[in-house]
C-alpha cells in the first residue's frame, strides 16, 4: 500500500500551532511515522525528539514545494508500485 502523507504534513505545517498539529498527524499515523522514526534510532516521545520537530516545522520547504509543482510525485510512485507488483507476479508464475 502507498501512503502519501505529504498534504497532509504541508497542512500541518501551515496551522496556528504546528507543533500540536504535529503531535497529533504523528498519532493518527503511528504505524508508519513510529517506525520511521526509530529506523533513525530516535523515540519520537523523547525530549531529543522535541527539538528535531521543532527544526523539521521551521525549517524552509521551499524545495519540496518547488518539487511537488514540477514533478507529479504521486504518479512516479504509482507507477514504481505498479513496475514492482509486476516484477513479483512475473517471479511467483
């Protein structure tokens, strides 16, 4: 499954708290964010955690921005599923 948090992380970025906003798109997406986070040997409960979110928030977007205007992500990432579902139907005939 593809699971594409990045609008929902821009709103997040864009709201009158960002860091609440934060905490609770970090909730709503446990499964998949806690796992990201501890791939980076980090617990996202901790007060390291804090000041690594708090960098994340202010830090300038204007690339991913720029990105998501030029490239269509999503459609790249369709379509390396799709390439890769068919790789593994073609090894498991």
């Amino acid at each position: 499954m593809l699971v594409n948090l990045v609008p929902e992380f821009l709103t997040v970025l864009a709201a009158p708290d960002p860091t609440a906003a934060y905490h609770d798109y970090l909730e709503r997406h446990k499964p998949v964010l806690h796992a990201y986070w501890h791939n980076y040997v980090l617990d996202p409960s901790s007060s390291h955690a804090e000041r690594v979110i708090a960098a994340a928030l202010s830090a300038d977007r204007s690339d991913l921005t720029r990105l998501l205007e030029d490239v269509e992500v999503a459609v790249i990432a369709e379509d390396a599923l799709q390439r890769s579902l068919e790789r593994v139907e073609a090894d498991c005939a």
